[in-house]
C-alpha cells in the first residue's frame, strides 16, 4: 500500500459516506425490521431477558451506543411506527461509519488481491455506489455489521498472505468470528480462508483461524448472557417442545459453558419456524437484483431495497466469465479466491430451508466486487482491445453512477 493507494482509500471513504449520510434520520419511524431490532436493544438496556434466532453481537453493540442516550423501554412491531425517544439516529449512524468503511476494505483487499490499483478502486466504488448497500446503511439492520466485519477478516488475513504475520492472522480470526457472532452465515468469510489456506496446506494457520473465530463466538454469548440478572427468556417464535430455559447467572462461567448448547438448538429451530414474508425471494432471483424488498412507504414515497443495476450485473458477468474460465483451467489464483468466497456466500441459500431476502445475497456480492473488475480486464481485451486500460474503466464508472442514478428516488425515499 503507498501513499496514493491510502489517498484514493480515504476518497472511496468520502464518497460512499456522502452517499450514505443525507438526511439519513428521515424517516423518523421504523423501517422493515428495526422495530424488532429496536425491541431487542431495549430489552439488553433495560435488563428483559429475550430471545432471538440469530447470534447477539448486533445488539450488543448497539445497545452499547443506546446506553448513551436515556429512553424508556419499547416493543416496535410494523413500519412506519414513530421512535419516540429510542436513539434511532445515533445508532443508524454507527451503519453508515461501517457501511463507509466496507467500501475501503473491499478496494484494499482487491489491491492486495490483483496488485492493480485501477481494479481496487473499481471494487470500492462498486460497493460505494450500491443502491441496495446505501439504503441498508441507514438502517440499524444488522447485515451492514456482518459484511464489515467479514471483509475485515477478509482484508487481514490477505495482508497476513501477503506480508506474514501472526497477530494479523490472529485479528483476522477475530473478525470472522465477529462475522459469525452476527448471523451464521458470516461462517461463509471464514470459510472462504480456510479454503485458501487448505490449498497451500497452511494447516497450522487453519488452527488459528478456527480457534480465534470460535473464541470470539463463544465470547460473544458469554458478554450477551452477562447483560441480564437471570430470569426466563422470552420467545417471539412460536413452535412446539421448546423448554422453559432461565439465563444464567450474570458472568457465571460454568452456568453459561451449559446454557450455550440449550440456546444454540433452540436458535436452529427457530430459524426453520420463520414463515413466509411478502417481500421473501428465491436466491436464483438474486444476482440480477429480482426480488426486491419494500422497506417502508408513505403514500407516493417509498424505500425499496434494490440494487445498482449496473454493478450487479457486472459482478454476474464477472462471476460467468470466471467460472467459464475455472472450466478451461485458466482462472488465476485470485479470481479462484474470489469465485470461491463468492460460492461460499450464495449456493448454501439454495439448500437451507427457510425464507430469504434481497439482502441475504450481500456477503456474495462482496466476494463478486473481488472478481468483477478483473472480469472486465480480462473482456476488455476481448471487446475493446484498442482502448486504454483508464478510458475503459472511466466509462464503467460512469455507467455505474447512472445506474446508481436509476434507482436514486426509492434508496432515499424522495
């Protein structure tokens, strides 16, 4: 990385906040699923055991941030439903610093990835002008803190590939498990790691991340379970045979070590009780941006969770082009890297069970916006040989802030 390399990082930074940050408080009620995320924040800060079918890092942090601002306790169902006093800004605006920072750390790892700087900062602006990105990076959904801290897992453990060294490789491990202590599917970064790590038979860096990211999970409950006096959780599923559990003691090591395994099934379980949603998709619909998902309306205006059309189709056209070339065994190691992580992140969806949404489909495109700037090197000698490497690639961004543009009324809700 050189002085340039951290100059054009700090512009991507710039950009994708000055993309995020408008009017970002508006609206002032709930918008899809932060009045449940809003319930469970209250319900840390306000010492109401609870359940939830996902892992707790999110409202852990967020309700780190909500103890800040004194409010009463809240239960938030449906959209459009006012706030009151619960912090919704503050905690919106830890999204948009880390949906900011998501575009850095995809435009570093591509340049520790490919070496070409043209191609990292097609791979940031990708993520910078994503409509979809944008629009969940003024929520406090937790989607946005998932993907952050995968790519920066992601980001370490390519500098450690790069440069060596171990607290690198012990921070990426971390991080991933920060990924994993957000949804499960976060194991998706880890796994694209150990993959890379399998190939070059680096078993005891194998070790490490496996340790570290089962550390930080582990940790991750114990500091969840240590928020509470005791008490008996309560479910907002509805499923039959699921005992009656109390949460440990607070800090009680040895009640936690036993309550995990009760909790971790009845997580499972509930993942398979969620019913069908109306905006719920079908991952094949995915890649092209097909089901999108209506976050919040007022009457003409709206939140629509979609994508930048251009860049989402670039990142499929990219993962085409790549696995075509995985077929005749010319696919670099990197691109190899990146396709991979990309499967990793998507074809699980087609075999699990359960409803899903747009939004699922993220941590893939981040692994896509890894390969796709290579993709377009690579066509562009196909299509348009006589042009050079910068005309090529200043055109592509021009056409992905059109399609940005395209889509510009319903990720702001104007």
């Amino acid at each position: 990385m050189t002085k340039k390399d951290l100059l054009w990082g700090a512009t991507i930074f710039l950009v994708a906040f000055l993309l995020r940050i408008p009017f970002f408080w508006y609206p002032d009620g709930v918008v899809f699923d932060e009045g449940i995320y809003a319930t469970y924040i209250s319900n840390i800060v306000h010492d109401r055991p609870y359940f939830e079918l996902h892992p707790p890092l999110p409202n852990i942090v967020m309700a780190s941030v909500a103890r800040q601002f004194p409010f009463e306790y809240k239960i938030l169902r449906g959209t459009s439903v006012p706030f009151g006093n619960f912090p919704y800004i503050p905690l919106r605006f830890v999204n948009i610093l880390l949906g900011s920072l998501l575009a850095v750390l995809v435009f570093i790892s591509a340049r520790l990835l490919w070496g070409d700087r043209i191609f990292a900062i097609a791979a940031g602006l990708g993520i910078a002008f994503d409509n979809a990105l944008v629009l969940y990076s003024r929520t406090f959904l937790p989607d946005i803190m998932l993907v952050t801290f995968g790519m920066l897992g992601i980001t370490l453990y390519l500098w450690h590939e790069q440069r060596g060294g171990l607290f690198r490789l012990i921070f990426a491990s971390l991080f991933f498990g920060a990924a994993l202590s957000t949804k499960w599917i976060g194991l998706a970064f880890l796994a694209a790691a150990l993959l890379l790590s399998l190939r070059q038979r680096k078993f005891g860096a194998m070790a490490i991340l496996i340790a570290g990211s089962l550390f930080a999970y582990v940790t991750t409950f114990f500091i969840f379970f240590g928020q509470f006096s005791g008490g008996f959780l309560t479910d907002r599923f509805s499923f039959d045979a699921v005992p009656a559990l109390a949460y440990p003691k607070p800090w009680d090591v040895s009640e936690a070590i036993s309550f995990l395994p009760s909790y971790t099934e009845i997580m499972y379980r509930a993942n398979y009780s969620v019913a069908e949603h109306r905006w719920s998709s079908r991952p094949w619909q995915w890649p092209l941006g097909q089901g999108i998902v209506g976050m919040w309306d007022r009457g003409t205006r709206s939140l629509v969770l979609g994508p930048n059309i251009v860049g989402w189709g670039t990142v499929c056209i990219g993962v085409i082009f790549a696995g075509a070339m995985f077929v005749y065994r010319r696919l670099p190691q990197p691109a190899l890297f990146a396709l991979a992580g990309y499967g990793i992140g998507f074809l699980p969806f087609f075999i699990i069970g359960r409803p899903f949404f747009l939004y699922h489909y993220f941590i893939a495109l981040t692994f896509g916006w890894l390969l796709a700037p290579w993709a377009l090197g690579q066509l562009k000698k196909i299509i348009a040989p006589q042009t050079t490497h910068r005309r090529f690639f200043g055109i592509f961004f021009i056409l992905l802030g059109a399609g940005f543009l395209l889509a510009f009324r319903h990720t702001y809700g104007i």
